[in-house]
C-alpha cells in the first residue's frame, strides 16, 4: 500500500464512518489477481527508521477505523492478501475467499512482525494456536484453507472473470440490505464490544444497545409488518 493509497483510503473511511445512508461496505480491488498485496517494500526501504514507525502507526488506526465502521464490511478477497492485505481483510466482520486466492501474513519472512493489527485480529479469528504457526512460519494459504481453519466465511470457485468473492460478497450485501439497518449496527456494536470483555460486562452492553434500538421507527415498522404479514420497509429511523 503506497502513501497515496493509503490517504485516499483514510478519506474514504472517515467518511463512511457518518454516513447514515450506507448499509454495508464492500472492499474489493480493481486489480485482477490482487485483492492487496500488502506494503510497496522498495518505497518503505527509502524511509527512516522513524518515518517507517510513522507509517506503520498510521496504517494500524486506518485498520482499527475499518473495524470500527458502523455498518456491516466484507472483504472479497479474489486473489493475493499479504501482510497489510490480510490485514485489511482481518479488519472487516465477514471475509469471502476465491479458492485460488492466496493469504498469509509473511511479516516474518523480512525480518518484521504484523504491524497493522494482524497479530492481535488473527488469533481472534482462528485461535492462538492457529495464528501463532501462520505467523511464526509466514506460510501462504489458499482460499480452501483459510475457509477450514475459519479465516473466511465462504470459499468460492474462482470464475474466468476473476471476481467469484466479489460475486459473492454481493449477494450476501444483498441479503443485509433488507434488514433494519440501526438493528444491525447496534448487533454489531454488541458484539464487538461484548466481544472485548467478560459476559456479563457483554450482557450489559447488549442491553445498552437494545435500548437504543427500542425507541425507532423500524422497530413499530417490524412489528407492524409481521402482524399484517407483509415485508417491512425499513427506513433506518
């Protein structure tokens, strides 16, 4: 990821962040093969000691704001994700893999270690155990792979177009879409959050969350539309 990627990148997501309009948020690339291939190591080579530390600070809150979003994210990864890649995806709640692709936080193998949030996120994801190999050996995984040990929610065949996960990813923004969107931010609050401590610290965030859900339009719109047994529209009110 360059300077210049790296700060439209941030725009984008501070952005998002207060955009009450947007449901979910799909990351993909526009590079066929790539989904992010990581940090540019020879523009990082030019870079003090001081700088690089800068730098890397900076690409840790662009994931930490990723995570934070509001609103449902997916990743759809149809190629490479290494180092930062897989760390972007790592950011988001749900990550769809093409079978080809190939994902791994190589940190290790030049002489670095996940900067961006990988070491805290992976094990979070796979497990310790899981994450502590992956990291220490800087292996590479498949799309099948990382679906067996639970890095991704979905492993699809890639397609001639190169963009199966992305095909993917759709459909289940799709299935998002429909459903009260301030319900669905406040579940992912909680859980996130509830995530973070004990459960009955998490208990508490969860009734914290309910309460706000309580007050809004789409709740009566829920149950107005299960008693006339019709779809509801929600409106995010």
């Amino acid at each position: 990821m360059l300077h210049a990627e790296f700060g439209l990148m941030y725009e984008v997501v501070q952005k998002l962040k207060h955009d009450n309009s947007v449901r979910a948020v799909l990351f993909k690339s526009e590079v066929k093969g790539i989904f992010c291939a990581g940090a540019d190591l020879k523009e990082r080579a030019q870079m003090s000691n001081t700088e690089v530390g800068h730098f890397v600070s900076r690409l840790r809150t662009l994931m930490s704001n990723i995570a934070a979003l509001p609103m449902p994210t997916i990743a759809a990864v149809d190629g490479y994700a290494l180092g930062g890649g897989l760390e972007l995806a790592l950011a988001c709640d749900i990550r769809i893999a093409a079978n080809s692709a190939k994902m791994g936080l190589i940190e290790t193998t030049r002489g670095l270690l996940p900067g961006a949030g990988g070491s805290q996120r992976l094990p979070r994801v796979v497990g310790l155990g899981m994450a502590k190999e992956l990291i220490f050996t800087g292996r590479r995984i498949d799309g099948e792979q990382a679906f067996s040990i639970g890095l991704v929610n979905h492993v699809v065949p890639q397609n001639d177009m190169g963009d199966a996960a992305y095909r993917k990813a759709l459909d289940l923004a799709k299935e998002i879409l429909p459903q009260a969107p301030i319900a669905v931010r406040m579940a992912k609050e909680s859980m996130n959050q509830g995530m973070q401590v004990d459960i009955t610290s998490g208990m508490a965030i969860e009734h914290m969350c309910y309460t706000r859900v309580i007050p809004t339009k789409d709740r009566l719109e829920g149950m107005a539309a299960f008693i006339e047994k019709r779809l509801p529209r929600f409106t995010g009110e």
